[in-house]
C-alpha cells in the first residue's frame, strides 16, 4: 500500500472546492518535519 501527502495549500483547494470552509491552519512539529492541522470555523460565530 502506498501512502501520499500534498502540500497544505493543495488540501486547501480541495476543501475549498467541495464548498467547506477553512478556520485556521496550524503546524504542528514533527521531528524534522510536521503536518498541519485545519479548522473549521465555529458555526454561529
């Protein structure tokens, strides 16, 4: 099985794109690397 990431922006589009919204994105640190983590923003705010 093979596993594949894309860049933060590239996930961004795709949310974009099935009409979500994106809050925040946060990097969160991972030895040499790290991923991102997305929010959403809060509904009613």
């Amino acid at each position: 099985m093979r596993w594949r990431q894309t860049d933060a922006t590239t996930y961004q589009t795709w949310i974009a794109t099935a009409g979500l919204t994106v809050g925040t994105n946060t990097f969160v640190p991972e030895g040499t690397g790290g991923h991102f983590w997305t929010h959403r923003p809060v509904c009613g705010t």
